[in-house]
C-alpha cells in the first residue's frame, strides 16, 4: 500500500513552500520498497514497517524535514543525515536538486530498514 487515500489527501491539502520537493521525497521512500507503508501521524506523511521508520515535518517551513526515529540503528552513513537526539537522524532538502541527489541514499535507509526489521 504506497500512496495511501489518506496521505494523498493530506498531501491535496498542505500548504508548504517546498511541496513538490516534499512530494518527491515521499515517492522516493513508497517507491523504494513494496513492503514500506504510509499513513499521517505526528501532524504529518508517516512511513513504516512492523515499527515507525519516518515521518515529515510540514510545519518546518524553510526545508522538508524527514526524521528516522530510530536512524542509529539504520547502518548508512551520509554527511547529508544529521544526527540527534534520542537516536534520531534527520534529513533535510532545501531543493528538489538535494531531493533528486539524495535518492539513492534514502532508498538505502528505507531498505536497510526493512532488513533490519525481518531479522
């Protein structure tokens, strides 16, 4: 289940200054594998498998905010993933350029995810 009813109709509705980027995001994390699924939760697009990988932060305005909740247990290692607090890492695009450069990079999160969870 990738684009869920419920997201899109969230995402119909957000207001944010970096929505295409936003969008583009999300397509890169559903799209990377068939098993990560989506809903709204935290005030905004969720992503996750068997627990919560990430979600987005619409009401950051100036950059698409994507948090791994648990993103020091997800072995990839970027300058791009800022870490924080409480094991999170944190991803920020300031342009569909970092989006699209940055595609390869969160499919492997995503994936290395999912590995991590059917262990």
């Amino acid at each position: 289940m990738n684009h869920t009813k419920k997201v899109d109709e969230f995402m119909s509705k957000l207001e944010h200054p970096l929505k295409a980027e936003l969008e583009a995001v999300r397509s890169i994390i559903v799209n990377a594998n068939p098993k990560i699924e989506e809903d709204i939760k935290w005030g905004g697009p969720s992503f996750f498998y068997k627990e919560e990988l990430a979600t987005f932060n619409p009401r950051i305005k100036n950059y698409v905010a994507l948090i791994f909740h648990k993103g020091e247990l997800i072995n990839v290692k970027s300058d791009f993933l800022e870490q924080a607090s409480k094991g999170k890492v944190y991803a920020k695009f300031y342009s569909m350029d970092q989006a699209t450069a940055n595609k390869e990079l969160i499919e492997k999160m995503v994936n290395a995810w999912i590995e991590l969870m059917d262990k």
